[in-house]
C-alpha cells in the first residue's frame, strides 16, 4: 500500500497550516521592512544608510529600493 503524501495526512495538513501561517508572517513583515526602507530614502537617509541597517550591499539596496545616489 503505498504511503499517502504527507500534507494529506492530518498531521501533515497541521504542520502544512502553521507553515503556511508563519511564511504569511514573513511576508507581511517583508513588505513593512521594504516600505520602512523607502519611507526613509524618502527622508534623506541615503542608499548607504538602507545598505547598512539591512546588512546588504548597495547594489541589491539600489535595485530593490530605487534610492538617488547609487555611490
């Protein structure tokens, strides 16, 4: 008999629910840090300032926020 796939099972179905919960949470979380980072190009603090407090590279900060000064 061959094994059901485990998101069909209900303790599959469980863990499928609270996984599916928390990367809901990630998301949101995701779109809030993304629109904090514009909110404050918006207010001066510069692309190198995004970089730093996101622990990323100026590069990805410019392509992902659009920031003025790409330097």
């Amino acid at each position: 008999m061959p094994r059901l796939p485990g998101h069909v099972t209900s303790e599959g179905q469980r863990w499928f629910a609270e996984l599916y919960r928390r990367q809901l949470a990630v998301d949101a979380a995701v779109g809030e840090r993304d629109e904090l980072a514009r909110q404050a190009l918006e207010h001066g603090l510069g692309i190198r300032g995004v970089a730093k407090a996101l622990r990323i590279d100026k590069t990805t900060a410019q392509r992902r926020y659009g920031g003025r000064d790409a330097s």
